[in-house]
C-alpha cells in the first residue's frame, strides 16, 4: 500500500492571505512519482503556483516525471485559465513525462484524459479513484522513456489539445440536448 501521501505544506498562499489553494502537490509517494491532487475549483493560478513549480524543478534537476494526477471527491471543477494554464505548461513537461495516471470517478474528466492520452508521447492510464494504489504501482512500473522528438511533442501538443476541445464539446452539447 502506497497510502495517500501528503500534501505539500510550503504553499505561501496561505501565509499571504490569499485563497486556499485547490491544488496540491503530494510528498510521500515513490521515487520518481511526482503527483497533484485536484479539490475544490482548479484555477490557472493554482497551476502557476503549484504545477509550474514542479516542473520547472524537476527539469532544473534533470529529471523524469512519472505523475500522477488525482480528481477525488472534493474536486468541483476546472477553469477554462486552468485549462490554458496546462496546455501553455504542457510544451515544457510532455518531454519530462516517462508516464501519466489520472485517478477519478469523474465521467468527463476520464473520458477528456482517455482522448489525450492517444495523442501523448507516454503512457497514460485511467484510474477510479478506489485503484489510486494501482495507479502509483503502475507509475513505479514504467521504464524510462527515450527521449522525445520535436515531432512528437507538437503531435502531442496539437492533437492533445484537439482531442481536449472535442471531448468538452460534446461534455457541453449533451448537457445541451
């Protein structure tokens, strides 16, 4: 068992007055596991201040990223600058990635990750939010990956985002009709 790790206390947005941060970075998982956790609304600040960081350390340090990305039950939404925030920090994390697990009960964020993981230069899985151990041990199962092209990263980025846009169109039209 893996447990589910802790969350990362150095956040200052605490310290500064400003509103509590939704999502965080978990410590205590394996090495080479790098994992967020999504609660509340996730809003492109929340990406500057947390997910930003992590990257930017890990490529400073020359590392490889196997993440996991975890919507549980106090999870409400994603802001469309959350969105943006992630495709604008995509570009500088696909080539870090060795692999990807995303662990949610939520529909529309399964089937939204499913569509971009066929486009991403790593493996990603789905996870339920009860198999969060399966997802870590799965991580921690992953080779390296080579490194990835230039090619392949723009097909990861473009189609990524295409098959974003897609999948959230037809989340808004079915709820629509």
């Amino acid at each position: 068992m893996t447990g589910r790790g802790n969350r990362e206390l150095t956040d200052l947005a605490f310290d500064t007055g400003e509103e509590p941060l939704v999502l965080n970075e978990l410590t205590g998982l394996p090495a080479g596991v790098r994992a967020l956790e999504a609660v509340g609304t996730v809003t492109g600040a929340d990406y500057e201040r947390i997910f930003a960081p992590m990257v930017e350390r890990a490529g400073r340090a020359g590392s490889r990223m196997r993440l996991l990305y975890e919507f549980g039950p106090g999870f409400q939404r994603i802001t469309a600058g959350a969105l943006w925030a992630d495709a604008r920090l995509g570009w500088g994390y696909l080539r870090l990635l060795d692999g990807c697990a995303v662990v949610s009960d939520v529909g529309w964020i399964r089937e939204c990750s499913r569509a971009i993981g066929t486009w991403m230069p790593c493996p990603l899985r789905v996870y339920d939010n009860d198999e969060r151990d399966d997802a870590v041990a799965w991580l921690t199962s992953l080779p390296e990956c080579v490194d990835v092209s230039a090619w392949n990263m723009a097909k990861a980025y473009i189609g990524g985002i295409g098959a974003a846009a897609l999948s959230l169109g037809r989340l808004v039209i079915s709820k629509d009709g």
